[in-house]
C-alpha cells in the first residue's frame, strides 16, 4: 500500500467556502447552547456576519486564478464572480429569513414534527417562536452552493449537489402556515431531486469509462482530464454523449429548464416565501453556475456538437414559462413559470459559446436575482388572517390600498417583462446578442418571442393591482420590518440601476470571464 | 414583375455624421426630463397632489413645447443640423455597445414641436373632460409619462433608444385605453392593443438584434453608413421586421385592427395617442430609417403596398362605421396609409409624407377634441344616426369640425390639400405600370375619404334631430375645452400650405430625407391628377351630402355583401381570430395538459384500460410525484437519445 499523500490546499482561496461551512457547525453548537429566547438574533447575526466574511474573501481573492485542493477545486474568475454573486443574494434571502416583525414568531414553524392540521399545529402557528435551524440549514445550502461554482471535477460537483440540495429539501417543509402544502412541496422535491442526483451520477460513471485508455493520462472525471478524453479517447463516444447528457439532465433539474421542470410550481408554491426566494436567485446562480463550468471546460473541445439538443431544451423552456405563466391564478405559481422561462433565457446565454456570452450569462443571472428576491419579498407583504395571499384575485385593487408597494411590485414586473430602462431589458439584451454573435438567431428569435408573450401576465397582474376596485377579500399590506424593507429596496434599487447603467457591473462579468482550465 | 422585384439598391447610401451638442443644445435631455420627472410626481404623490395635480402636467408639457421651440430655432442657425448628445454608456458587452444618447436633427425637431404643441393643446382640453373624473390626477401621470416616453422615441440617436420609447408608449397607451377599467370592453381593448402590439414590437426587437449580428452597432449614423455593405436579402429581411413594428405601432394592414377597438380609452387619449402621435411612430420609424428602405427597391415596394391597401381598408370600413370615435379612427389609418405610401415612394416622398402627418396631427386632434365636444354635450353618446342638427347648439365645435372636415377630404385651400395631393401626385410618379395602380388608389381613396367624412359630418350637425328621448336642449363645452378646439382648426386651415412650403426644404438636412431626387416624370401631368383628385373629393362629398341630407335610419338597416363586410371590418376580426387566437388558445391548453396530466395520464389511461375501471380514470389528478417522475424520464430519455443522435452524426 503506497503511502497517502495529501494534497496541498491554497487555505486562503477556499476561505469562503470554509467561512460558511464553519458558521453552520457553530449554528449547529447554538441551537444546541444558546438558551432559546436569544437563539433567534446570535443565528441571524452568526449568519449574516458569515455571510458577510466569505464576501470580504471572495473580494481579496478577486485576482486569484488558480486550481487547489489537488484538482477538485477551481477560484477562476466565474468562480470569485458567482460566489460573490451567491453570497450577496444570499444576504439578502437572510433578511427576509430572518423577518419577524410581518407575523408573530416569523414564517417558520416552531415544530416541524406535529402532525400538519391538528389542534397542536393550529396553536404552534398561532405565535409560538419559529425554528431557527433554518439558519444553519441556510448556511450550510450556501456553503454548497460555493463550492458547487468551483467544482473542478464531478465528484466534487456531485457531492456540493447534495450538500446545497439536502438543507434546501428541509427548509421546503419548514412554512408556519399551510403545512400540508409545504410538506407536499418539500417530499416532492426531495424525491424529484434524488431522483435527478441519480442521472448525474450515473452521468458521472459513464464519464468516467470514457476517460479511461488515453495513453499517459489515468483516467479521473477531473475537467481537463475529460477535456483531453473527448478529443484523444479510443473508448466508444457513445459513452461520452450518453454521460453527457445524464449530467446535462441532472443539472437542467436544478435549473428548472424544461421537461425537468415539473417540480417548480408546486416546490415554490409550498415552500416557505423567503425560502422561495432563496431558491429563484441562489440556486439559480449555483445551477448555471454549475452548467457553464462543465460546458465550457470539460466538453468545450466536444464542438458545441449538442447546442442543437439544448437549443431545443431552452426553447421548449421559454415556451412552458412563458405560456403556462399566462394561465396561473396563483402569484408564487405565476413567479415559478417566470423562472421556468428565466432559466430558458440564461440557457440561451449557457449555449453562447464566448467571452461574452459567458460574462452575459454572468450578468443575468446576478440582474434576475436582485429582481426575483424582491418580488418575493412584496410577496411576503400581501397578507390576511390566514398569512400570505397568494391568489391573484386577492390582489385586485392593491395599488388602491397601497400604492407604494403596488409600485414598487409594478416596477418588478415590468423588469421581468423586459421593459428597458430596467435590468430585466439590458440583461435579456446581454444574453440575446453574443448568442446571435455565435450565430444561434434562432434562439434569440424564440427569447424575443416568448418574452412578448410574457410580458401579458405580469401586465395582468399590473392592470389587476391598478384597475380593479379593492374588493371585501383584498388583504392588506402589512407594514414590513427593517430586515425586509431593506431586502426589499436593494432588491429595487438594484434592478433599477442596472437597468440604466449596466455597464460597471457588465465591465466586472466581462473582466471575470476566463476559466482556468 | 421580374424587374420589379429585384434587390437593387434604389440610390446609394453615403456616409452620415453627427455634430456634438453645446449650447442650449446640450440641454434637450431636459425634453424628456420634464415630462417624466412630472409623471413621477403625480403617480407617486397619491391623493395629496388631486388639488393641483393637472396643472402641473399641463405646465410640464407647456415648458416642453416652450423649450422644444426654443431648441428649434437654435438648430436653424446650425450647419450641420444633426446634432447629438451622448449621456452615457447604457449597455456595453464585449464588442457590443449601445449610447444613451440623445439626437436632435430636422426630423426629430418637428416631432418634438408636434408632440409638445399638440400634446399641449390637448392636455389643456382634458383639464375640463375629465374634470368630473375622480382619476384625473392619474390619467395626467400617465399622460405625461406617455408624452415622455414618446419624445425619447423620437429623441433617441440609435435603435436600441428608439425601441425604450416605442415599450414605453405601448405601456402608457395600454393603461390608457384600459382607463376606464369598469367597462369590460375597454379591458377587452387595452388586451387586444397590447397583443398586437406585442406582434410588431417582436418584429422590432429582432430587427435590433440583426443589426447587431450584422452590423455590430444600433447607433444610426453607424447603421445607415454600414447598411449599403449588407446583402440585398439581410436588407430585405431587417426592412420587413422594422415594417412589421411600425405597422403594429401604426394601425397598418395585417395589424390594424386594435386601433378602432383602442377608442374606449378617454376621447383625449384618442386625440393625442391614436390619432395625433404614438400612431405616427411607424412612419417616424420608417422615415428615420430610411438609408435602409432606400437601399432595397423591393422593400419600398411592400411598403408602398400596406399603405395603398390600408388607406382602402380605412376607407371602406370607415364608411360603413356609426360610432364617431371609430370612424375618426378608420380614418386615421387610412390617412397613416397614405403616410405609408409617402414613405415607401421614397425619394422627395418622404418629406411629403412628413407634412402629412404633422397637418393630419392637427386636423386629425382637432375632429377627435370635437367629437368629445360634441359627446360632452349629448351624454357620452356616441352613435352619429341619434345626432343631427347640432349646429344650431354647437357652433364653436361645428365650425371647428367643419375646418376639420375640410382639412382631411382634402378641399383647397384647407391644409390637406397641400399635404395629401402631392402624395397623390409622387404615386402616380412610379416608372412602370405600378404608377397606376397606387396612384389610383391613393386617388379613389380621396373620393372615398370625402365620402364617409361627409357622411359623419352631415349626421352629426346637419339634417333633422334624432336624438335619444333625455337630451333636451345639448349645450356647447366650456372655454377650456373650446380654446384648443379653435387653435386646431386654426392649424387646420393654415398649417398644409405653411408646412408644405417650409418642410421639405427643412427636412433636407436630415440624413437621406428631402427633395434631392429629381421626380420621374408622371403619368398623367401635375395639373390633370390635381383636378382629378378635386373632381373626386367632391364628388364623394357631393354624393354623401345627397345620400344624408335628411338623416338617416337609427337602426341597422339590412345591407349589400360589402357593407356587410365593411360593418364587419372587412373580416379581419374573423381571420386574426383563427390565424392567432384559436392556435394560441390551442397550444395554451395543449401545455397545460402536458404538464399537468399528458404523460401520467397516458400510464394511467392505459391501465385504466385494461382493469376496465371508470372509477380509475376518476382519479386522474394533477400533481403526483409519479407523473412528474415519468415526465421527467420521458424527457430525459428523449435527451439521451438526442445527444447519442449528435453523436452518430444526425444532428448537428
């Protein structure tokens, strides 16, 4: 047995990563310590405070391009550029997590164990004190979702998967109200999700067979060593195209792209409102992530052979959000399909095969981000006896009772529509051009297309909020706490002015845009 | 037909530069500013600003004009009178970048003068409409984020500026129309605008993005000096997605059936959107891009034709219409068509079509504010068969919608004479037998013109009462609503000859606009199409004047095969219907099945099949985890086989 020789680790370029990891673990010693009155605020000031610590890394390790920890991590530029992405989005999912001014004892359940609709349920969510596992959960899904940006090879990818995957499948089952549905939603998801892990395994298997046999190479499913497989590899390229395909199909579940999108509704509708958040922005960034590193590194020498089957996938994708979007009669189902066409969007930037479609890409997913988390955000707002609102009818005549979060729900949608001089126009316009620059028009021509069609049930709703008299059922508004306001506005600001001046953050994407190989 | 369709350009392009801005100059964002910063105050402020809040967007589009006049007469003065303002860098990705930037030449200072001048009048106007309206305070907002939105249409220095506006007018219409949401089909309108809308603004945005696959640029003065480089087919493609937006923006043929329906909006929305501004932007659109449509004779070819076809289909339709609002709107696509045509001549055309649109900003405004006028005095009604004689209630308004009417059939010497006969003129100036057929439209759509416009006037202040049994005694609108009325119909007698002998020389200095082609010669001479062009007029006046002297039923009255279809607009309503509308429902439902059922529900439909059970095939429901697991490894095994299908060549 040969000695085991460890591989050296750059500590300082995986700090972040560390950082998050560490903050669960003491999370975990909290919950276990801490007397419970003060649980709640060390949590949310522990994560926040990680949060915040990681970024700061992530900001000092800004030029670092280099490959550690043996081969299994890569801090390039999309790295350093989509944890920082992660991280800030995740602050500001913290916020909302962290609300409790909005409903007494916030928008988790104090016991995710009571039977869902007996007397003891109805009592606990009367105002007994929420969990607060749910920040630890949160911190460790955060910590995969950074390394799963940096995973240089699959079985690294593979095991962030399902470091992020498992705490998000428990903070699904976590909402205060309605537990059966949220129960539903986080038992689904686990399934769907397990189910999904498996292809990508399998993916990783078939991979691996195919490495084998390059002469002076040992076989391993690390990104350059699949790289130089694919053009030297005597082993039958069936095994390629088949893993191929099994990680796409893993991956594009976590996107939401269609047909691997089916859980998306049900999973945002039942989910917990921040932790819906949560999920639109950060596992967004962490899926595409996650998909540009593998086709850009490990399959780039594959000769964009399969653009014309993931076309077709983004194509299907737009055309599910887009149309099942206009048919919804619930606001989290409705922001679901958006996000099912959102992913079709970026994969259109995923299948441009630049510089800049890369920092395209990039830009989108941070832009989409910002918007989606504050539209959950108002979500949380809209309110009756029975916690959220969530059927549209209920939102009829909103812009009558409360004109300045109408408002500020208004210009949200309008982003998502694409209406320019917001970031929903300019990141579309990021995504679009270098993907007719590669020569791909008709996908531009289906984006363009579908985001017409789109655009018709956010403007519903808009005209619902601002045309309709307040009906007896239209909820109120309830005034938000400091954590969501602030969430709220960044979330606003932030889609306004990269709306009207891109350019800064596109500069960064663009300086960012180069993977070590 | 051969020769007639050939990609030959129609005259080169030249290289087209832009001055800096300084001076006064320098200030025209504020143009757009002052709109937007009052639409702003008036949304956001809420209830606290009811009190003042419409003389606040009067005073805001007043300031506008005053400015706008002002940067007027500093462009006079210029040499180069294309002068550019660059505010910043708005999207720049990679090789891609886009100014945000700001360009006032000839062509966008009568834009800005028509918009704010008119607009100004009709802002005016509303203060005393909508007084009794409890959303006034709103309705001033959204107009003036529609009078912003449209000059940064107008304003913009390349295409992607252009395309701001153009979204940003759409929105504000579209909440416009849906005003007042209490009336079902005012919702039904404001969603049909928005749809069809959307048909054309897809056309534009892919425009966009050819020009930057193509050209790698959207800034006009780099497009226009790039576009003579380009294949005939990409300048064909590019011309007809950029004619595709302006036809939906415009009310053109095939998309012109949202703008009569757009009428439900508050009759001022329809004087200075429907009528005066945003519909013109398709002309703008082609005008401004007119290095492109030069470039391709077979482009102006089907640009000639939509006109030509849609000032028929105006005219046709109109003549068979009884509200007042939906004629005035028929005819205003059918005017737009004969701008469509201007434009698509080419050449000195293109000026002409200019002085058209901005004299049948006025007239057109000015017969909009009447009817309102006259709907104010008569309860909102709007059918022309239970008016009659109201020019001995009305005469303010009567002799304003006379100027009006003598404006748009064209009548020397009120001002659409000197607008529409030169157009007339230019068509009957083609080289080949084409010169007939669209000269002979554009001259049969004079005759009709004055036809239904004659018909609507004389039902309306002429011939016996036939009014609904509650009006006794209709009284005449007051000064503020009679003010802007008089001011129009000034405009409407004097602006053709003053526009007509001014603009086009005006226009010269605008990249490829103005009279630097000298005309064919014509098929008929100057002075036989002039005659012909009066002989019709008034024939067809003659004839209505005839028909409805002495009122007419107030019932539908059993009609031809043609009236029949013109009542029903010509069938276009039936043709969208199932070309768009059933498939879209279709694949709608189609989806929705799929995604919720389709694949669970063939598994189960087939086991239901062999246990022979109806109660299984009850079961059937949404949601389960299992049909989301065999739709996702039907999927999954369809990308399988697909990549394995690159893999051994078929694909790709």
């Amino acid at each position: 047995m040969s000695e085991l020789k460890l591989p050296s680790i750059d500590y300082a370029a995986v700090a972040p990563i560390l950082i998050m990891l560490g903050a669960a673990l003491v999370g975990v010693l909290v919950e276990a310590f801490v007397p419970r009155r003060s649980r709640h605020l060390a949590q949310l000031t522990l994560a926040l405070l990680a949060v915040l610590a990681a970024l700061t890394m992530v900001v000092l390790n800004a030029d670092d391009r280099l490959i550690t920890a043996g081969t299994a991590i890569a801090v390039d530029g999309p790295t350093l550029f989509l944890q920082g992405a992660i991280l800030v989005l995740a602050a500001m999912a913290l916020l909302l997590i962290g609300e409790r001014a909005l409903e007494r004892g916030g928008a988790f359940v104090a016991q995710a164990a009571v039977t869902a609709e007996s007397a003891d349920d109805r009592r606990q969510a009367e105002g007994a004190s929420g969990a607060t596992e749910v920040y630890p959960l949160t911190t460790f899904a955060i910590g995969g979702m950074l390394i799963f940006v940096a995973a240089n090879d699959l079985l690294t990818m593979f095991i962030a998967l399902e470091v992020f995957s498992l705490p998000l499948y428990l903070l699904c089952a976590l909402a205060r109200r309605r537990r059966l549905l949220s129960q539903e939603a986080a038992l689904k998801y686990f399934m769907l999700g397990a189910y999904a892990s498996a292809f990508f395994l399998f993916g990783v298997a078939l991979i691996y067979g195919f490495t084998a046999g390059v002469p002076g190479r040992s076989s391993g499913v690390d990104f350059a060593t699949i790289n130089a497989a694919v053009t030297e590899s005597p082993a039958s390229r069936v095994l390629l195209f088949a893993g191929m395909a099994l990680l796409a199909i893993g991956l594009l579940f976590k996107a939401a792209a269609a047909p691997f999108h089916v859980w998306t509704p049900d999973v945002y509708q039942g989910a917990p409102t921040p932790v819906t958040g949560f999920m639109a922005a950060c596992t967004k960034v962490a899926a595409f992530g996650a998909l540009l590193r593998v086709f850009h590194v490990a399959f780039a020498s594959a000769n964009w052979d399969f653009t014309p089957v993931l076309g077709v996938v983004a194509v299907l994708t737009m055309l599910v959000g887009a149309v099942l979007a206009v048919t919804q009669t619930d606001i989290k189902r409705l922001l679901a399909y958006s996000s099912i066409a959102n992913a079709g969007y970026l994969l259109v930037g995923v299948l441009a095969p630049s510089k800049d479609g890369l920092s395209g890409t990039m830009f989108y997913l941070v832009a989409y981000g910002f918007s989606v988390l504050a539209a959950f955000a108002v979500v949380t707002l809209v309110r009756d006896g029975d916690g959220e609102a969530t059927h549209l009818s209920r939102w009829a005549g909103l812009g009558r009772r409360s004109p300045f979060y109408a408002a500020l729900f208004t210009f949200i949608l309008l982003a998502f529509a694409g209406i320019p001089l917001t970031s929903g126009f300019t990141s579309k316009f990021a995504v679009f051009g270098p993907a007719l620059a590669e020569g791909r028009a008709w996908l531009v021509v289906a984006g363009v297309l579908t985001s017409m069609v789109l655009a018709f049930p956010y403007l519903r709703v808009v005209v619902m909020m601002w045309l309709s008299e307040p009906g007896e059922s239209t909820p109120t508004v309830a005034v938000p706490g400091a954590l969501t306001s602030a969430a709220l506005m960044i979330g606003v600001v932030a889609t306004l002015v990269l709306g009207i001046a891109p350019a800064p953050l596109l500069d960064l994407a663009t300086g960012a845009a180069e993977f070590v190989r | 037909m051969g020769e007639i369709l050939t990609n030959a350009p129609a005259e080169p392009a030249g290289a087209v530069t832009y001055a800096a801005a300084d001076g006064l100059l320098s200030s025209v964002w504020l143009l757009v500013a002052i709109p937007l910063v009052s639409a702003a105050i008036l949304l956001l402020l809420g209830r606290r600003a009811d009190r003042w809040g419409h003389w606040l967007g009067v005073a805001a589009i007043g300031v506008s004009f005053v400015l706008g006049l002002a940067s007027f007469f500093q462009l006079r003065g210029l040499e180069n009178k294309s002068v550019e303002l660059s505010l910043w860098d708005f999207i720049s990705v990679g090789g891609l970048r886009v100014d945000f930037g700001l360009l006032f030449d000839p062509l966008a200072a009568v834009f800005v003068l028509l918009i704010t001048g008119v607009g100004f009048l009709i802002h005016l106007y509303a203060v005393e409409y909508m007084a009794h309206d409890a959303g006034r305070r709103r309705f001033f907002g959204y107009f003036n984020l529609f009078v912003a939105a449209m000059l940064l249409l107008v304003l913009g220095n390349n295409y992607v500026m252009l395309y701001v506006g153009w979204e940003g007018v759409g929105l504000a219409s579209y909440l416009l129309i849906s005003f007042w949401y209490e009336r079902p089909s005012a919702a039904t309108a404001g969603k049909k605008a928005f749809l069809m809308n959307r048909v054309g603004d897809a056309g534009l945005a892919i425009a966009i993005f050819i020009m930057f696959a193509t050209l790698g640029t959207t800034q006009y003065d780099e497009v226009f000096s790039g576009v003579g480089g380009l294949a005939g087919g990409t300048v064909l493609v590019l011309g007809l997605l950029l004619l595709l937006g302006a036809t939906g923006k415009s009310g053109q043929f095939p998309l012109q059936a949202w703008l009569p329906d757009a009428m439900e909006g508050p009759t001022p929305v329809s004087a200075l959107i429907h009528a005066a501004t945003m519909v013109t932007a398709g002309v703008y659109l082609i005008a401004r891009s007119n290095p492109i449509f030069s470039a391709n004779t077979t482009l102006q070819l089907v640009v000639v034709s939509v006109g030509a076809l849609t000032l028929l289909i105006g005219c046709i339709i109109g003549a068979a219409k009884d509200d007042i609002k939906r004629v005035l709107a028929w005819s205003t696509v059918s005017q737009i068509g004969y701008m469509f045509l201007g434009v698509g001549l080419g050449g000195a055309a293109y000026a002409l079509a200019i002085v058209h649109l901005l004299a049948h900003g006025f007239f057109k405004a000015n017969m909009f504010l009447g009817a309102g006028s006259v709907m104010h005095g008569m309860h909102d009604q709007v059918d022309i068969r239970r008016f009659g004689g109201l020019s001995k209630y009305m005469k303010v308004t009567w002799i304003t919608f006379m100027m009006g009417w003598l404006a748009i059939i064209g009548m020397f010497p009120f001002s659409g004479f000197f607008s529409k006969e030169p157009i007339i003129v230019a068509a009957f100036e083609r080289e080949d037998w084409t010169a007939w057929l669209f000269g002979g439209a554009a001259l049969v759509g004079a005759g009709l013109t004055a036809f239904y416009m004659t018909r609507l006037f004389v039902l309306t202040f002429h011939g016996p009462k036939r009014w609904t049994e509650d009006i006794e005694h209709p009284h005449e609108s007051p000064a503020l609503m009679t003010i802007p009325l008089i001011l129009l119909a000034i405009g409407s007698v004097g602006a053709g000859f003053l526009l007509s002998t001014s603009v086009p020389d005006w226009l010269e200095a605008t990249a490829g606009l103005g009279g630097q082609e000298e005309g064919h010669e014509a098929v008929l001479s100057h002075g036989v199409i002039t005659t012909l062009s009066l002989v019709v007029t008034v024939l067809g006046a003659g004839l209505a004047w005839f028909l409805f002297r002495n009122g007419t039923a107030t019932a539908p009255q059993p009609a031809g095969v043609l009236v029949t279809a013109a009542r029903r607009n010509l069938y276009t309503d039936a043709f969208n219907e199932t070309v768009f509308e059933k498939p879209g429902i279709f694949l709608t439902r189609a989806l929705v099945f799929l995604d919720n059922r389709g694949v669970d529900g063939l598994v189960n439909g087939l086991a239901a099949a062999v246990g022979g059970g109806s109660g299984r095939l009850r079961r059937l429901q949404t949601g389960f985890v299992r049909s989301y697991a065999t739709s996702i490894l039907t999927g999954a095994l369809l990308v399988v086989a697909a990549f394995l299908a690159v893999q051994a060549g078929w694909l790709a």
